[in-house]
C-alpha cells in the first residue's frame, strides 16, 4: 500500500505509474519518469549463480543493470531489503557510498554490483529499487520499482537464533566455583 501511495504522489509529479501481477502474487509498482530504467536485478552465489534462496553467513552479490534512455547529469540507484511485512532491513544508495555517476548518454548501459555477506535471519525478503538524481527518490526519479527481486534466506548452518539480523555472537561463560571457562565460536 505504501508502494503505491509512493507511486500516486510521483504521477501527481507527471511521472509513470503502472502495476504488474508477480507470479507469487505480490502486486509490484513501477514508477518514474522512464529516462533510466532497471533492466534486470539477480542475486548471485560465490560462483556467480543466480540464487533465490541464500544461506545465512552466505557472501552474495546484488547486480542491477541499468539501461539509460535519456541523457542524464547525475545518476544513483539505491536499494532497500524489505522483511515480508514491507518494513526496511536495510538499504544504500551510490550517492551515500559517495559513486554517484555523472554525464550518462542515452544508450549506455550500466551494471551495478554490491556485495554483502547474508546477515539477516531466516525468511522471505523484497529488494526495492530506485533510480534518482540525488539521495531521495523524490528528487528525479527515474525509475522507483518494489519487487525488484524476491529472495529466501535459510539457515542450516548456524545456531537457530531468533529476529531479523545475524549478529554472530561469541559467547563467553565464567563459572567462578570451578574456574572454568567455555566459549563458543561462530
């Protein structure tokens, strides 16, 4: 709902706005002016295989390409990971890691890798996108896309833990009577 409430404001602006059907039935918004657009998003494995599913602890690599239609002066593509209940994981944009790209021809094509270890928990996440000027969306938006890409995290070889985040945790214990010391080591 907030996706297209997002949507509704942005062709208030006299942008585009269209709605598809996934075929998990998530309903996924679309939105912007069109002058950059996603062309595709994958998340890739250590050997660079597409996955929908990655392990907790897993190195993963998010790639968006990118296909620039309209000459443009400044370009950023942000990301957010959504939990299933729409609220933000975590996200980051080229303008806050300070690569923004500047002085795009209409033609070009750009990919976009970024690399991560999987520390969120167990479940089913949303990646939504944005193509802008600035850090906002709001400013410029080219392209702003939920559902981007659908992905599961699972967890078979850590500790089952509870919550959203990872944080592999390194547990010491002292017991004072018999000074002895366990440890455990993610």
């Amino acid at each position: 709902v907030m996706d297209y409430y997002n949507a509704l404001l942005a062709e208030r602006e006299g942008q585009t706005v269209r709605q598809e059907i996934l075929a998990d039935g998530q309903v996924q918004t679309v939105s912007g002016t069109g002058e950059a657009g996603i062309i595709s998003v994958r998340m890739l494995d250590e050997r660079e295989r597409a996955i929908d599913a990655a392990e907790v602890g897993q190195p993963v690599v998010l790639e968006v390409q990118v296909e620039v239609r309209q000459d443009i002066e400044r370009l950023v593509l942000g990301f957010m990971i959504k939990d299933r209940l729409g609220q933000a994981m975590y996200g980051i944009n080229t303008h806050r890691q300070d690569l923004a790209l500047t002085d795009l021809q209409a033609g070009e094509r750009v990919t976009y890798r970024f690399a991560f270890v999987m520390g969120l928990g167990k479940g089913n996440y949303s990646v939504a996108l944005s193509l802008s000027r600035l850090d906002s969306h709001l400013d410029r938006n080219f392209e702003w896309r939920d559902y981007g890409l659908v992905f599961h995290v699972i967890n078979n070889r850590h500790e089952d833990f509870v919550g959203c985040s990872w944080l592999a945790a390194k547990t010491t214990i002292t017991r004072a009577a018999e000074s002895i010391v366990s440890e455990n080591t993610p």
